[in-house]
C-alpha cells in the first residue's frame, strides 16, 4: 500500500504529515547525537543532550537555511522519524520536501538524496511558500496574489504567489533563531549570565513581543555567571527584550516590504484583499502580526496550524490529481541506489 508525505526538514524542527491518515506522525527537533560517527539519538533525545554530552558524544544540527550540512545525520534523523511514525504494512513511500524557493541543483540532490536513503522511493520537491499557501487553504492556481511570509528559526521567506507559481520571493537569514541570539547577547552583555539557547526561546515565548510595550512583566531566567562559573538567576524585564529582538524584527518587516515593493502592479491590488498569511513557528511571537500589517498596510493573518502548514502543503501538492501538481519540482523518478 502506498502512502503519501509532506515533509518539512527545517533548520530548528522537522514535521513529517501523513496525507492518507490526515495526522502530523512526526514533529521533532533538527538535532542528532552522534557517538564515533554513528547515530546515537535523533529528535527530541538528542536535543535533551545539547551542553551535556561527553567527548565521546557530539550533538549536532543536520540542517542550515533549508540546505543539508551534514548529510548522514540527516539520514539518520529522518529514518528515525519515519520508523516512529509508520507502519511496517505500507510498502512504497512517496514524500514532497520542502525546500527554499531558488534553491541550487547541488542542494536540491542533495534533500532528494537524503529522503531516498532514507527509505522514500519516490522523492519530489516543493517550495516552501507554494506549500505553506497550500496548507493554509489557498488555491494557488488562481489568477489572483497572495503573499506567504514563512519565519521559519533561521530564515524569513516572503513570496507572492499567482497561478501556481512564485512571482516574487525575498529571504534573510533572519528568524526565531535570531531572537534567541539576540536575547542570550542580552543576558549575557548585561547580567554577565550564560544562558542555553532553549532558555532563551522559553523567554521568548514567555515574554517577548514584536511591538513596542510599556509592559512592566519581569521573567526570571536562570543560567551560569561567566565569572564565578556558579548557577544564577536574574530578572529580565519585558521592555529589555522587546528591545533586544528589534533589529532583527525590523529586518523580518524589511523582507516583507521588499518582496511587496516588487510586486507588479496587476497583482498589487488583489494583495490588499487577500491579505499576507504568516507561516513558520517563528510567526507565534506576539505582536508580529500586528507590527507586519502597521509597516505594510495590508491586513496580516496567521495560517491554520502555521507549524505545520508546509508539511500538509507538501504531502497535499502530491496527493493531488490535478493542478496542485503543478507546485512540485521534480518528476519522482529518482530511486534508491
């Protein structure tokens, strides 16, 4: 029996969505450990070890900006999602990656490579804003505009999209990732305080907003003193973070109002109605929405499941029969060596 996926491989988190049972099976981090070169956890095991492991063990991040750094740990931790989230009963796999739009040939082999040794036999591509509008409800085959901004955690992609294709795109490397930095550099210039990175999301999420504040809410973080070495605690103050992540939020509304600047005129006016749809998990921080549609003008709406609107685009792109078909960019003719 065959089975069709989605499968977002993202720099922070990796969603696999099963198009025949309608379900995410598998929604883990990017992270794998590896011990003597061998795969020793994937996903969420493997993210508990970051800052714990021995020299023995190296916990690493397969994927960067949408591109495959280290291509056997990339292997490993989607094997380990695959064998998590399947049954032995289905015997052909077919899979729609997404990628970023403009991704080079050597790239796209190698998501395609990655997937097949994997255990997919049949591998197709897809961008990512064709999906995430996809997953977000969008018939993208109409002859009208709409624009995805996808803040993924480390990149921003913001396209419009017309008649099943990409008239526009515009990225930077900017995202939830961004903020975090920007939060531990916070923290640690001001407070003399290390602290870990999924510290800084927790704060993040917890407190941050994209839009000026007068908030007085304080958040206790808890990290290393960079001199003594010893455990310590400090109060951080909604108003210093908010003014931490700025520059990065400014570049994420920069990227937008690029993309919008070259939209030709035709497709202009149809973007005011329909509006910008956010995707990406990097999309939940509040105020954003907001502080998008105050620098753009147009009304600003957050996608449906926006985590894991790419994955259900990809696996409903190749699911379909018909024009949706037209989104993906490959033929899945490549097979298993």
């Amino acid at each position: 029996m065959a089975i069709d996926l989605g499968i977002d491989l993202g720099t922070s988190g990796t969603r696999i969505y099963n198009r025949k049972e309608k379900r995410i099976i598998a929604n883990a981090p990017t992270v794998v450990a590896l011990r003597g070169g061998e795969i020793a956890a994937a996903g969420e095991k493997a993210l508990e070890m970051i800052g714990k492991t021995t020299d023995s063990l190296t916990v690493i991040e397969p994927v960067k900006d949408g591109a495959i750094t280290n291509f056997d740990a990339a292997v490993g931790l989607l094997k380990e999602l695959l064998s998590g989230g399947l049954s032995s009963a289905f015997t052909k796999v077919r899979a729609a990656v997404c990628v970023p739009s403009g991704i080079g040939e050597v790239e796209r082999r190698a998501v395609e490579e990655v997937a097949i040794s994997a255990g997919v036999k049949d591998v197709y591509l897809i961008e990512t804003p064709l999906a995430g509008a996809i997953g977000a409800g969008i018939d993208i085959n109409e002859p009208k505009g709409y624009v995805i901004a996808d803040v993924g955690a480390g990149t921003t992609e913001a396209a419009v999209i017309s008649l099943g294709g990409i008239v526009v795109s515009k990225s930077v490397k900017v995202g939830g990732r961004s903020l975090d930095n920007d939060i531990i550099q916070l923290i640690k210039k001001k407070y003399n305080v290390e602290i870990a990175a999924t510290t800084a999301e927790k704060v993040k999420l917890r407190l941050a907003n994209a839009l000026p504040s007068l908030s007085t809410d304080i958040v206790e973080v808890k990290g290393k003193d960079m001199y003594s070495g010893v455990p310590k605690t400090v109060s951080v103050s909604s108003n210093e973070l908010n003014n931490a992540i700025r520059e990065s939020i400014t570049r994420i509304v920069e990227t937008i109002r690029a993309a919008l600047e070259e939209t030709p005129p035709e497709l202009s006016a149809d973007l005011l109605e329909t509006g910008i749809i956010l995707t990406g998990g990097g999309s939940a921080l509040r105020g954003l929405g907001k502080l998008i549609k105050s620098g753009t003008g147009i009304n600003v709406y957050m996608a449906e499941d926006a985590l894991t609107a790419n994955a259900k685009g990809a696996a409903a792109a190749l699911a379909a029969k018909g024009g949706l078909k037209s989104a993906l960019l490959s033929s899945g003719t490549r097979k298993p060596h």
